[in-house]
C-alpha cells in the first residue's frame, strides 16, 4: 500500500513580516521550527508564508479559500498554553471555546483573518 501524505500549506499574507511574527509564535508550541526565513516545519509538513498579490479585501469567515488549520492537542494545558500565546499577540486574535461534548478549543486569527485551531478532544479522536 502506498502512502498518500499532506506535504505543504503555503500561506499567502497581505503583511509578509507581520505573519511570520504570528505564525513563528503560534507553531513554535506545536513543535514546528523555522527552517527559512518563510518556512515552518515538522514532520514532513511545512508551513510556507509568501507575500499576496493583492491586498484589496481582508479574509471573512465564509469566504472562498481556507477557512481554519486544525491540530489536535495532547491535552487541555497545551491548549491553555497557546491561548495564552494568542493573547499576547493581541485580545482580539485568541479564543477559547468548550463544547458541550467536551471537546475543549483555542482559535487564534492570523493577521489576515485565517485561523488556527488546537482542539483536545474529550473522547481522545
């Protein structure tokens, strides 16, 4: 059987510097290093950030184009721990949610409005 894998996201920034910024600090905790000046990685993933075309419209959820990047948590800490990586990027980039199944999440907004989700599932999916 052969192996079918996601490589590479390559992320297309309005603000390159401001996204590098964002994102070295929102990785960094989810075991990813800066291999160049653009790109993060772990695993045989990477994270690619290069400069948009055009600045004209800011991302929306609903929108075209990719909505979230979602990871899976080892446990509610780590998910604590990058909200609080959020935070201080700024109030309005992180959010904490706890669902009603248990499921425990931080959503944090990148600087053009896509979003990064860590989620510790309460039935260990």
């Amino acid at each position: 059987m052969s192996t079918f894998a996601l490589d590479h996201i390559v992320i297309l920034a309005t603000d390159l510097e401001a996204s590098l910024r964002f994102y070295e600090r929102v990785l960094g905790p989810l075991g990813f290093v800066r291999e160049r000046d653009h790109l993060f990685g772990r695993d045989g993933l990477y994270f690619d950030l290069r400069p948009a075309s055009t600045a004209d419209e800011p991302r929306s959820r609903g929108r075209p184009g990719v909505d979230h990047l979602g990871f899976v948590a080892s446990s509610r800490e780590q998910v604590d721990a990058l909200y609080e990586v959020g935070r201080s990027l700024g109030p309005e980039v992180a959010r904490r949610i706890e669902f009603d199944d248990g499921d425990y999440s931080v959503f944090l907004r990148d600087p053009d409005g896509v979003r990064i989700e860590l989620t510790c599932y309460a039935a260990g999916q």
